[in-house]
C-alpha cells in the first residue's frame, strides 16, 4: 500500500504517526510524508532577517524537511514501513491531490483541522479540499477525544454501506486490514425515514429495507474472510446523521464509507454522504473512492507476483 502523509505542524505529525503505529499495515507499506510550504505561513521575522527572497524559502524548505526526516523516519521503519520526505511550496490544498495521482497513492492521510478559518471551522479548509478533490482515498484522521477503555485493545469500525459499488470498495478496504482479535466491524445502512413508514403500514411498495438489508448482506460477505466480529444495523432516518449518531454511541474509532467517482460540473456541486461524514464525525474517518477497486486489486496482484 501506498500511503501519502500529508502534514503541515509536528503535532499533525504526531496525530497522523500515532494513527499508523495503532494499526497493522501490509507488508511493502511505504509512505510519502508530504508537507507544502506556504509563504505566510514562514515566521515574519525570518523574512526580515533573511531577505524577502527565494533563498528564505528554499532555507525553510530545507529546516522543515530535516525536522520531518528525523521525527518520522525511524518511526515508521519500526513499524516496517519504508518512508521519504518530500517538501514542496504552493498551495497544499491543490499539490496533497497532485502529489497523490503523481505518486499513485492509495490512501491519503491528512489531519481533521490542519486549518481553520472561517471557510470550515469543523474538518478545516485543506482537509476539505482534499478529501472532495483526490482520485485516490482520503483518510481524515482525528485524535481520540477519550482514551480507549482498558477492557478492549483492538478497533471499531464503523462501515456504512447502501449497495453502491463504492459501498462494495469500502468493504473491500475494511476487509484489507489487518484487526486484533477483539476489533469489531459494525456494518450500517440507512433508509428514508417517510418511506420506511409508508413501508411498514402499506401504504407504499418501495423496497428501501429490502435493499438496505441486501447492501449489508454483500458487505458482511465480503468481511466474513477475516477474524473480526461482525454486527450489522438498519435505520431509519437522515443518513449523514444516523452514521454520525451511531458511530459516536459506538464509540467507533473509524467510520469508512464510499464515495462515487465525480468529474466535472458533477464534482464541484456534489457535497455527498462521504464530504459530509468526514466534515462532522467524532473520529477518523476513511473516505474510499469507488474507482480505486480495480486498481488495489491489480496492485494486490502485482504485491503477489512480486513476493512470488
């Protein structure tokens, strides 16, 4: 797996890096950890001191890449993961995409509220675009608000599904990881609370539970292959927040869901379940894009070849 680590501060460094040593990787994880320089964000006094020049920045380049180098390196070698630091100067909301599709990532990882202003005071402007605007899945990583309780060491993962080949893609990835023996995988679907009424007095001949019902069945198959503990739940009602409500009732530790391939006029107005999960949820949450399915499969077969 491919991983791009967008960071911008040591402490989204560490948020992002404590995420990574919680969890199990595949084997030939490597990362890219990516920070982008902006010219407001250099210290007022470095410019006064240093000259209003390129050769300031191209000195903060090189500061921030040495600082990033020697916190991150070692750390995700322990944990088996080769890395690389890379700093460029832009905008980071347009080169965490680009570099992402330059270097075909797979996931992306980026801080909830690497900025806030006033665009987005909830998931914060950069991690927004990201997340909207990437080709490849988008990780919003969050640090835990409590501390997980002694009784349990492994995750909860809260997977919503409607049947979409997105949904079967987010199974698919919820399936790739690698849990503890007491994580646990609650799979949601979500119906329209007036046409699930209408439903259950007959007054109507949708079929909303029938299929929600069979879009967890698919889910639940595809994760039956792993040791995990499966639980799976239907609801009625608005479905950003019953995923929001349950996830955060459950304790979850990370909500993924899947989000349809857009282009066009169909990305800019789109602001789908998946943007608006990740802009409100309590923890992490893994964004998957449906198109990545035929490309982590050919890179699984790739992985295998290679190993052979």
């Amino acid at each position: 797996m491919r991983l791009l680590v967008a960071v911008d501060t040591i402490k989204t460094l560490d948020i992002i890096l404590n995420a990574i040593e919680a969890r199990s990787w595949p084997k030939g994880t490597e990362a890219h950890i990516l920070s982008v320089v902006e010219d407001e964000t250099i210290p007022a006094e470095r410019w006064r001191t240093e000259g209003y020049g390129l050769g300031t920045v191209r000195h903060e380049m090189r500061r921030r890449g040495e600082q990033l180098s020697a916190l991150t390196i070692e750390r995700l070698r322990a944990k088996g993961i080769q890395a690389q630091v890379t700093i460029m100067r832009g905008d980071p909301a347009f080169l965490i995409p680009f570099a992402a599709q330059n270097w075909s990532s797979d996931l992306i990882l980026i801080r909830a509220n690497n900025r806030i202003d006033f665009r987005n005071w909830l998931l914060g402007s950069v991690a927004k675009s990201v997340v909207e605007s990437a080709d490849c899945s988008v990780e919003v990583v969050r640090a835990p608000t409590a501390p997980q309780s002694s009784a349990r060491s492994g995750m909860r993962v809260l997977l919503a599904t409607d049947g979409s080949d997105a949904a079967l893609a987010a199974s698919q990835a919820v399936a790739e990881m690698e849990f503890s023996e007491d994580s646990e995988v609650k799979v949601l679907s979500v119906v329209n609370s007036i046409r699930y009424s209408l439903e259950e007095i007959g007054l109507s001949r949708g079929k909303d539970s029938e299929r929600a019902h069979q879009a967890i069945g698919r889910a639940v198959n595809v994760l039956r292959s792993g040791p995990v503990k499966i639980t799976a739940e239907v609801f009625a009602g608005s479905r950003v927040r019953q995923i929001l409500a349950r996830a955060k009732d459950w304790n979850a530790d990370l909500i993924v869901v899947g989000d349809e391939e857009r282009s066009g006029l169909k990305r800019i107005m789109s602001r789908g379940t998946a943007v608006a999960v990740a802009n409100r949820a309590h923890c992490s949450v893994r964004v998957v894009r449906g198109n990545n399915a035929s490309r982590d499969k050919q890179y699984r077969l790739d992985s295998l070849g290679n190993a052979a």
